[in-house]
C-alpha cells in the first residue's frame, strides 16, 4: 500500500518551479517549462493558442518505449485533446544512469541535460523519461509527473512488473502510467483543470476517488496490478472527462 508521505513528495514536486526560466531558455520570449504540473493544462488541452503537439520520448539503454503503448498514448491524447495540427510522437536514446535511484531532482537534471525539443510558434512540447533506474521516493511508483510539460517512466520498475508469465502485458501497463501522468500535464485531478464537481481523492493528492478510473492513485504505482481487471487500461471517467472539456479539450 502506498504510503501518505510519497503524496506529499509528489506534491511538492508538483508546486516547485525552478529558479528562473534559462534552464531551457534561448531567449527572452522562450515558453517557460520549469512551471508546476498542470500550469499548461489549457496550452496542451485547446486549439486556441497550440494548435499540434510534439512529444519527446527520451530513453535509456535497453528501456526503450514499447510500440504499442506509443499507440496507445497517441490514441488517448487524440481522443482528449483539441490539436487540429496533430500529434507527433518522437524517440530518441540518451545515456544511462549509474545509478539505481533517481530523485526528483536527479530526473529533473537529466532532463536539463538532455531535452532538445520545446513549445514554440503554433507546438506545444512535452518531454517524456523513460529511465533505468528506480524512484527514489518510493520503489514500487512507476511514474511521476514533475513539470508542467515533463514526466517520466520508471523503465525497470515497469518491466520487473509485467510481460511475464501471470502478468499483465508490458504495453497495458505502460500505457497506464503514460496516460495517468499525461492526465496530471492536462490538469487531473484539480490541478489546472478545474473540477466540475468534487471528485478528488483527498487522501491522495491529486487523484480521483474512483478506483475504475485511469487518474485513480493506483495507476502510477504497483498497487494497479491489483486494479487492471481483465489487463485492460482504466479509462477516464465522466468526472475528469468533464474537467477537461470545461478546459477546452475535447
């Protein structure tokens, strides 16, 4: 079971934004991607102001993406987001970490050190970590949203837990935590997508309180396995499918 303090370490990495916006900057007018989860939800989520999406997908030796939960993450976006220009999905392989866990700040210096692609004219850009190592927090998470344009996988964490005998497939579970920390960029549960009606699982920071739901805590933890009834990916509920419309997704 998880335990309350992972919450509070993921809220805070939630609400911290770096000191100054040059991290990533080639200039003064740059978009600023050091701001809290969620302060992008309504860029990522309309039509009015980006209109295409370019995702980047970084990983480390032998944790490349599974194709098909690729496909899945592009499907799910399609369907949520209002992006008339499209949705464009690149990989690229950057160099390992020694190391077997990886804090939040650890995974924010390895994107600091690595991101090449970033919002500009009418695309909004999110980079997307699959590592080798293990969260720090907690060794049973298995992602984390921690930028308002930035999550990661925890690629060993993810592959120690499915696509073995009596497991669920790696792509599902993949897929899961893709989607639930892309649900956190756009604004779920309560954090730039504003509720329509209380849903939000106080317990747990910002997640819903319906356990058949993707933004349900478990689908960034191991704690899913026990949830994923027949291995299918939980979808969203009526509940943040409205927090999203309201906020100009689809």
């Amino acid at each position: 079971m998880i335990k309350k303090t992972i919450f509070s370490i993921l809220a805070v990495i939630s609400v911290i934004s770096c000191n100054g916006d040059n991290e990533f900057s080639n200039g003064p007018s740059d978009y600023n991607h050091t701001r809290p989860v969620g302060a992008s939800a309504n860029n990522l989520l309309s039509n009015n102001r980006y209109t295409s999406l370019l995702i980047e997908i970084q990983y480390m030796p032998g944790y490349a993406p599974d194709s098909q939960a690729v496909e899945y993450l592009k499907n799910f976006l399609s369907a949520t987001l209002q992006k008339n220009g499209g949705i464009t999905i690149t990989q690229r392989e950057i160099s390992g970490t020694s190391s077997a866990s990886l804090s939040a700040e650890d995974i924010r210096q390895i994107e600091n050190a690595n991101r090449k692609v970033f919002t500009g004219g009418s695309t909004m850009a999110v980079n997307i970590l699959y590592t080798n190592g293990q969260y720090s927090g907690s060794s049973n998470t298995l992602g984390i949203a921690y930028r308002n344009t930035s999550i990661a996988l925890f690629g060993k964490t993810i592959r120690d837990n499915s696509g073995g005998i009596g497991q669920i497939s790696r792509a599902k579970l993949e897929a899961t935590v893709l989607e639930h920390e892309m649900g956190h960029l756009i604004g779920l549960v309560d954090l730039g997508s504003q509720m329509q009606s209380d849903h939000k699982d106080s317990a747990n920071g910002n997640h819903c309180n319906n356990q058949k739901c993707l933004m349900y805590y478990a689908s960034e933890t191991t704690d899913i396995l026990s949830f994923l009834t027949g291995g299918n990916i939980p979808q969203l509920d009526n509940n943040c499918k409205a927090d999203l419309k309201a906020n100009g997704g689809k």
